[in-house]
C-alpha cells in the first residue's frame, strides 16, 4: 500500500530526485509515469529534457507502489506525463503527496477508448482494510498505446506539452516529432501487413492479461487472457476452466507469457490444452536496453515476430 510520506529538505529533493545531476538549468524536466510513456518522449524531447521514469523496464504500473524518491522527481519537474484513462492507480496520490507545480498531460487525450471488463474477482479477497486504496481500472481498457496509431496521438501530445512548457524548445520538439511519426506511420503499415499473412483461421492467441484489446480492435488478431484489464486481480479456477473451454472452441494456436506477469499461469493453461508456450509478449512495459524491446518501435517488432512465429511453426 501507498504510504504517505513528507519530503522534509531541499537538499532531501535534490538527493532523491533522479534526475541527471549533469543536466543545464535549462532542460526541462519531464518525469514519465512508465517505461513506455518514457521512450515516446524520449524521442521528441532528445537532449532538452531531463527524463525520469517512474515505472521501471519490465516493471508493472498496475500494482506499482511509489518510493519517496518519485514524489521527490515529480516535485521538481516541469511535465509529468501519464497514460491516463485509469491506469496508474498510484498517481494522483502521488501527485498530492508530492506538492508538484508541473503539467500533468493525459498523453491518451484524444483516443477513441474501447469498453473494458471490470475485474469482478478481486472485489471480496481485497476488502479488508489492509486494501482501501486498491485500484480499480474504469469503463474503458487503458492499454491504448498497443495500437500504433493511437500512439501517434501520445506523440502528438507530448509534443504539444514540451513546447507549451519550453517555447524556445518548440521548433527542435516539432522537428523530431514529425521525424518519428514518419518512423510510427512504417511501423503500422509493417504491422498490418504481418499479421496480414497469418491466415484468419489461426488468428486466435492466449495471454496472461487482457492488455491487447487496441492490437486486436486496430490489426485483426483475436486475444484470450485469463486475467482482466489490470494485473491485481488473480483469475480464479472458474476463470481458468472457462478460458480453457473457450481456447478448444475457438481453437487457439498459441499462448504466450508477458514480461510483466508470472508464468505460472499460463503455463498451467498451456499443460491443459496441450498448446506451447511461444515466447514473451511485452505489453505494459519495455525490456531493459539490452533486451528485445527496449523502445516502443522494437516492442512492436518483437511482439509482432514472436507472435507469428508461434502462430505459424516457424
């Protein structure tokens, strides 16, 4: 659970902060709420930004629980960026706590959401009062940067965020965001066509949570998870006899684990419908740099790959 904290000094800020102790009293100081988020402004910021991530590489901002040093980060910044739509449960208690004076920008404004299932299993294990700040995810699944061009409108606003917070910035912030939605706009095209190529017969895949829904609605592949849109609720053993049911109906051609979750899951999954395991699927978080998707353009080239693989025997 999230405990309040205060931040006494000054010096304590500067100490527990994060940011680049390098850094030119002019950078602007961005703190990203998680490693995707991180990598989008990355690109449209470059060397003018300070940058400080909140949820790590292969970390999970479902259940995330911040340390003081974040509240430290987002006290100093000048932007904070967050996805929005309900996902980082732990942010807007960090936000008070931490006394910020930045821009706080949805950099999912403007994405048509899809509907979402509410978690119905975690409702009677969590509601002792050791859980009263347990989250919850809305109407709507927050996972909208799994469609490329939903990510082109995280960009757009990121970029509009640096240049109302650094005018001086705003040509150099423009530049590379027309660069890389040029780069965004081939990664979709690529996508379409790979999945494309998989016959619509085998189309039907498995993973540990339902955080795919925007690749499914944008590309055409159709994902089964056991667990909701969020990673807190644990699936059941109905959860999992029903999936099981679903994947012999539908007859599935792969299951996969995420980078965020515990394997053992679908593992046992895999042993009762005699599928495979595929390989890992990065969906709330990117891998560490030298890992297969360590930026979102990598992600979706990993996670595209592996996919097909397994799909086709390959």
């Amino acid at each position: 659970m999230f405990r309040t904290f205060r931040i006494a000094t000054a010096a304590s800020l500067l100490t527990l902060c994060g940011f680049a102790s390098g850094a030119s009293a002019a950078d602007l100081k961005v703190v990203a709420s998680f490693s995707i988020i991180a990598d989008l402004a990355k690109n449209i910021g470059g060397d003018r930004i300070d940058l400080k991530t909140l949820v790590p590489v292969d970390g999970d901002a479902h259940t995330y629980e911040p340390r003081p040093a974040d509240a430290a980060a987002l006290a100093e910044a000048n932007v904070v960026l967050v996805n929005g739509l309900e996902l980082e449960g732990f942010m807007s208690r960090l936000i008070e706590t931490s006394g910020t004076k930045a821009s706080v920008v949805q950099v999912s404004k403007g994405v048509k959401p899809i509907k979402g299932e509410e978690d119905e299993h975690h409702d009677e294990k969590k509601a002792d009062a050791g859980h009263e700040e347990h989250h919850h995810h809305g109407e709507f699944d927050p996972h909208a940067w799994q469609s490329v061009r939903n990510g082109e409108i995280y960009v757009k606003n990121i970029a509009k965020a640096f240049c109302e917070a650094d005018k001086a910035g705003c040509d150099t912030y423009k530049a590379n965001e027309k660069a890389y939605l040029e780069k965004l706009d081939a990664l979709d095209k690529e996508v379409r066509a790979e999945i494309d190529s998989i016959p619509r017969s085998k189309r039907v895949i498995i993973t540990s949570h339902d955080a795919f829904g925007y690749f499914e609605h944008e590309y055409g592949l159709k994902f089964l998870a056991p667990e909701g849109i969020s990673t807190e609720a644990e699936a059941s053993a109905a959860d999992v006899a029903k999936l099981v049911d679903q994947v012999k109906e539908d007859k599935a051609s792969a299951i996969f684990v995420e980078n965020i979750t515990n394997p053992r899951l679908v593992e046992q999954i895999a042993k009762e419908t005699g599928l495979k395991v595929g390989g890992t699927l990065y969906s709330d978080a990117l891998s560490a740099a030298d890992g297969p998707a360590s930026t979102y353009i990598d992600m979706f080239h990993h996670n595209v790959k592996t996919m097909k693989a397994a799909i086709l025997g390959s």
